[in-house]
C-alpha cells in the first residue's frame, strides 16, 4: 500500500502519509500546503479515497487494518487515543480482532458518531494514554482496567489481569496502581484480591477457581504456583505443587482434547510419576460444582504422602470428610527432581 504523493510534494505531507499509514484529515492536507482544489481533484480521480467524513487514504486499493484506526482517530480529532479491544490488539493482550474500533477521547470532548468505532469517554484521559506510542492508544495497564471494567463476568474481568500479567506485558503491582487510581472500579475488592494470586503465581480465572473453592474454602495448604520442576533437564510449569508432598493438582478448561494432546498431557504425568510426583487433574465443573469432593480427594492424597492435613467444611452440606489415611513417606522413582522457584 503506496501513498501517491509525488517526491516534489511538500516534505511535511510525506513524513505524515509514512507516520498515519497512509491516512490524512483535510485539515492535515491544507496545513501541508495541498490546495482545496487539488485535494478534490485526487478524490474524484480516484487516486485518494475518503475513508471517514474529512478523512482520506492517500492511495487507492483496499486500506487495511492499521489504516482504518489512523482513519477512525483522525476522524475523532485531537485529543484521541485507540482504547479497550483495539489497543488490547496493539498491545499483544489478545490475538483476535475486534469488528469495531475503540476510542476513547476526553469527558468534555464531543465527537459524532464514527463508523465502523465505539466512542468511549475519560475523566483521566490525559493519564490513561501510552505518551509516545504511534498510533496514540491507552497505556497497557489501562487498557487493561477498562477491559476489565467492560467485561460481563468477573472471571473475564479477571482473564484479563492473568492474560497482560502472563503474557509479561506488565506486573500484578502496576495493575494495582492503576486500580487504586480509579475512584469508581467494580469487583474493587476482588479484583485487588486476585491482583495477589496473581503475584503468588495464578495465570487463568480457572486457577483462581481452584484456590478459592477448593484450598481456601476447606482450610487446606497452599500450593505452590506455576512451579518449575526440571526433569532429566527438561523444564516443566505445574499449576500447583505441595512439595512436601510431592503432589501436581494440574487444571484443564478444555472439555476434550484431541488425541495428541491426551498422550502428550499423559507422556508428562508419567515423567513426573518417575521421579515421584502424583498428579491430579480436574477442569471448570470439578472446581465450581464439585468442589467439596475435589478438596477431599487432594486431603486425602496429600496426608497419604506425609502432610498434616485437616479439612474444613466450606458451609452446610458440605461433602469433605476427615481423610483418615495412614500416613507414608512416598516412594521417589529416579531420583528426587529438581524444585525451583515459582514462574
């Protein structure tokens, strides 16, 4: 995709045509030196395209992703800033693509309607945008927060702190910065809550699921999280190890895997039962609808491996009974593996 501007042509207009994609206002074009005149005739030839009201593509052909955001900011005017899903995009937070594009422009700024955008408004808009990056877009951990805030459930909400945490594009402490800064932030507590496990190691709203209905709700040990083991010099992370036990509870949202994927996760169990390592596993329903039976199944693992454990019932009806297991040193196959720390 070329612009069609000539070499003689003012240098201010081609360095903006390289900068934007491609994508101009009119103002931009006048303050450039192109004459009315000029710019309608490129329109009507065919040579520039309008890709919004006041907004061209200095090329013909079919304009792309990258320059229907220059197209839909400009159109918004300054001061504007790619926001939510878009700049999640540009950010690396999420690998699909959004059919609209989001901006967000100050509170008091009044813009019309854009096509093909969702128009978000900020009290905080000069502290939410990214100060140099091109296109202008919400920082990383802002973008983050107004995903959050956006979100239907809390537990997208929470995918998405675990998503910009474990995709190493900020940290649990930067995300609690811009949290506090909000005067007005749903699920405060509990997304301050999950900012934590995020730190101690969760990664997924499953992992979360687990720590709190089945660990914390029925008094059992903590895990720890994303534990790097090394075996026979192969690095694996474990969604959570008891080490003194010796025992992986390894969490799954996948109803069903292919067949590649069942040898593959069973050719990992059986490497870590070599050099002793137990592993459970259980998915969304284990977790949320069963959970009572789950953290009795742990218990009753983890005291038949040595560890002093004494469940608690979460609330009435609860199905965790005393384990009541002898308790044995476990058997360690091939050597004790190597622990390191946490991801």
């Amino acid at each position: 995709m070329l612009s069609d501007v000539r070499p003689t042509e003012p240098v201010e207009l081609r360095a903006l045509l390289e900068q934007q994609c491609g994508v101009l206002s009119r103002q931009q074009a006048l303050a450039a030196g192109l004459s009315p005149t000029l710019i309608d005739s490129r329109l009507r030839n065919g040579r520039w395209q309008r890709l919004q009201q006041g907004v061209y593509a200095g090329f013909s052909g079919t304009a792309d992703q990258n320059a229907l955001r220059w197209a839909a900011l400009l159109r918004a005017g300054a001061p504007a800033a790619l926001s939510h899903q878009t700049a999640a995009e540009l950010h690396g937070l999420t690998d699909k693509r959004s059919p609209l594009i989001h901006i967000t422009v100050a509170a008091t700024q009044r813009v019309m309607p854009i096509k093909g955008a969702v128009l978000h408004h900020s009290r905080a808009f000069y502290a939410t945008v990214h100060p140099t990056a091109s296109p202008p877009r919400t920082r990383v951990e802002d973008t983050v927060v107004d995903l959050a805030q956006s979100a239907v459930t809390f537990d997208d909400a929470f995918g998405w702190l675990c998503r910009a945490v474990g995709r190493g594009l900020t940290t649990a402490e930067r995300l609690r910065e811009v949290l506090d800064s909000r005067s007005r932030v749903r699920w405060r507590r509990d997304l301050s809550v999950g900012l934590g496990d995020i730190s101690a190691g969760v990664r997924s709203p499953l992992e979360r699921r687990y720590v709190m209905n089945v660990e914390r709700a029925h008094g059992l040990p903590t895990a720890r999280r994303q534990a790097l083991v090394v075996i026979g010099g192969r690095r694996r992370y474990l969604d959570n190890l008891y080490e003194d036990a010796l025992v992986a509870v390894e969490l799954d949202g996948v109803a069903a895997h292919p067949p590649e994927q069942r040898w593959a996760d069973s050719h990992r169990d059986n490497e870590l039962a070599s050099v002793g390592i137990a592993t459970l596993h259980y998915n969304w329903y284990d977790v949320n609808d069963a959970s009572c039976g789950v953290a009795g199944q742990v218990a009753k693992l983890l005291r038949s491996r040595g560890m002093v454990v004494n469940p608690r019932s979460c609330g009435p009806g609860c199905s965790v009974a005393d384990p009541g297991c002898s308790v044995a040193e476990p058997r360690l196959l091939g050597g004790r593996p190597r622990l390191l720390g946490g991801g």
